[in-house]
C-alpha cells in the first residue's frame, strides 16, 4: 500500500470523504459527518484560508482512508509570543487499521507541523500515546456552576445537605455595579491586549470571534462589554454566553468567554448572574482553567464541580447524562518552553475551544 500522511488539501481529497470517514468508523452520529458543521469547523477559520487542514493516513492506491485527526490552526499566545498552534478534535483508526501504527504517525505528523497543541475529551487508548509522545494530560477541566433554581434540576443532580445548605447561601441576587456596553472594536482590542498580558491562550482576535460566535452554522452566541464603574481603566470584561434551551427539563446558561480589565471581570461575572435571573435560567455553568478568572466565579458562591463532591450536575445535555467526573479532559504540548505552557494558572482555555461546545448528534436531529 501506497500511505501518505498529510493534510487534506495539500493530498487533494475532498472533504466529502473525511466527513464520510468520520460518519462510518465513529460509533455515534457525529457533527464532523455533517456538511455544514464540519466546513465552518475546518475550513472557514480564518487561520485556514479556505483550506482544509484536517491529517489524513491515506492509501492513495485504494484511495481511502484509514485514519484522521480533526485539526484547527489556530495562532497560540504563550507569555504574550505568538506560537503556531492547533486545535486537535476527533481522531479514529479504521477498524481495519488497528495497530497498523498510521494514528501514531498522524499524530508525530502534526507536532512537525506545529509548535503548540491542545486537545479534550481524550479517551484512555488515545492517552497512553499522547503520553508517549511528550503531552501532558489534565484529568478535568476545571468546571463551575451556579445554581439558580434549584428546585428544576434538583431530579437531575447528585447532592448532600451540606449542598443543600449552600445553594441557599449562595443564591444569586439582582446586583447593579457595572454598566453593559455595546460591543466596540476598539475597545475590545484593548481588552486583548489584557488577555495576552495575563494568561497563555488561542487567538481571540476579531477575525476569530466573527468566526466563533456570528457565523456559527447551529448555536446562537450573545456578546457583551461589562464595566466596572469603580475602576479608572475602564477597559472592561468582554462576556460570551450560549443559551441552551433546547432541554424541556430545564434552562441553562452556557459561559463561554470572560476576560479582560481584572476589577471587571468580577462586574461580568455580576452581570451573567443577573442575567440568568432575568430570563429564567435555572443553572449555569463555565468551563475555565485559569486561577486568575476562576478565582472570582468561586468569590460569588459557584460550585467547583472538580472540588465540591457535595454537589454533582450533569455536563452531558443531549441526552442528560451525569458522568464522573462531570467534565472533561484536555492534553497539552509545546515543542518548545514546555514549562511555560504547563504552568495552568496561566493557561486560558474555556468552552470556546477546541470541541467543548460541539453539537452532538442528538442535537443535529433536532435541529
């Protein structure tokens, strides 16, 4: 067999046949099988240039595939220098590759190709070779929720009386100590620069937001500007949020960016609370590895489902399922400064990234 490891585009396969790839040898329905969703996903990034960058084993005599690894370029800021990175998503072997070696060689493909790599939600077979290829694994994501009516997703939830007691301590009140603006791009690019001065992260510049948020070929995405009133930067917090209302059980808010001016990231932190209030939200929750974001959602009362064994809440929605740990995976790699990358409390990697916040196939059905 003739094997050749590259990307889709420079071995001028059709995507077609990577969705078709990833439709037989998945063992569930899956977005990446999905036209619309797989073409936003890989080829309308705007590091991608129209080109589709997922690596491919493939058997140029049969032409076929026998293994893929779904991967987003996407520029990676580390200690405030811009370093080629990816996003890594979906990787699977044929059945009848199995131990032919070709996910391995994809795999040391990429870290040729690339200087930072992130990937989540790594199963135990992937992660023994991960490991062996020099990433490091973090076994859950640190995960947070706010509990704002408990009385609907109590049927859904693990809890004790400790839990109890403090989700009524910790109960949410209306709070006005910030101003909501409209989003700006000047100012935003001002609070980019305060993103790349405190955390190591992927691009979040203006390109890649349009991207992510307005163009999305299924979710709906809201942005929003919050401003401490008491700070004299007033650079403000940009704020990102993702409804999920398609649950008849209950209503739940998805945080899904929060950075910027430090005095406001407390101000949209306020604000999304208030914001679940008004709309009727039952419970909301934010994905965030950074100490220096995190550190104010646990100053306002939101369980850390990584640290809070009182208190349980599904991350599965569709169907509902409660896994443990409720969260997910994620493993790191950097060609170089590796100890930069593996210092955490700087990393910022939230919902936003990677496949955290993929439509399942159940929620393509739906749609």
């Amino acid at each position: 067999m003739a094997i050749k490891i590259g990307f889709v585009h420079e071995l001028n396969i059709s995507s077609n046949l990577v969705q078709k790839f990833y439709k037989e040898n998945w063992p569930t329905k899956i977005a990446l099988s999905n036209k619309k969703f797989y073409d936003w996903q890989f080829i309308s990034p705007p590091s991608n240039s129209n080109n589709d960058f997922c690596v491919v084993a493939y058997d140029q005599v049969n032409k076929k595939i026998l293994g893929a690894m779904g991967l987003n370029k996407r520029d990676f800021y580390l200690c405030g220098k811009k370093k080629y990175g990816a996003e890594l998503t979906t990787w699977v072997v044929s059945k009848d590759s199995i131990g032919s070696g070709f996910g391995v060689k994809i795999l040391l493909y990429i870290q040729k190709n690339f200087e930072i790599l992130i990937g989540m939600g790594i199963s135990e077979t992937a992660l023994s070779i991960y490991m062996r290829l020099g990433f490091r694994y973090l076994k859950s994501i640190p995960r947070f929720v706010k509990i704002v009516n408990f009385d609907n997703i109590k049927d859904y939830s693990q809890y004790n009386n400790l839990a109890s007691k403090l989700i009524s301590m910790w109960k949410p009140k209306i709070n006005n100590d910030f101003f909501v603006k409209p989003f700006d791009n000047e100012k935003y690019s001002e609070i980019e620069k305060l993103l790349k001065h405190h955390s190591n992260h992927f691009s979040r510049d203006i390109h890649h937001l349009v991207w992510r948020y307005k163009n999305h070929p299924y979710f709906n995405y809201k942005e929003f500007l919050i401003i401490n009133p008491n700070t004299k930067l007033n650079f403000g917090a940009y704020v990102s949020l993702r409804e999920e209302f398609s649950l008849s059980e209950f209503r739940v808010l998805h945080v899904m960016d929060i950075f910027g001016d430090e005095n406001c990231i407390l101000s949209g932190v306020k604000f999304i609370q208030n914001y679940a209030i008004e709309n009727n939200i039952d419970v909301i929750d934010f994905y965030c590895t950074s100490s220096f974001v995190f550190k104010h959602f646990l100053a306002q009362g939101w369980f850390s489902i990584n640290d809070d064994i009182s208190f349980r809440f599904p991350h599965l929605f569709h169907p509902i399922e409660l896994r443990e740990p409720p969260t997910t995976s994620l493993i790191y790699w950097s060609k170089d400064n590796f100890e930069d990358l593996a210092d955490l409390s700087k990393l910022y990697i939230t919902k936003q990234d990677a496949d955290l916040d993929r439509p399942t196939g159940y929620t393509l059905k739906r749609i």
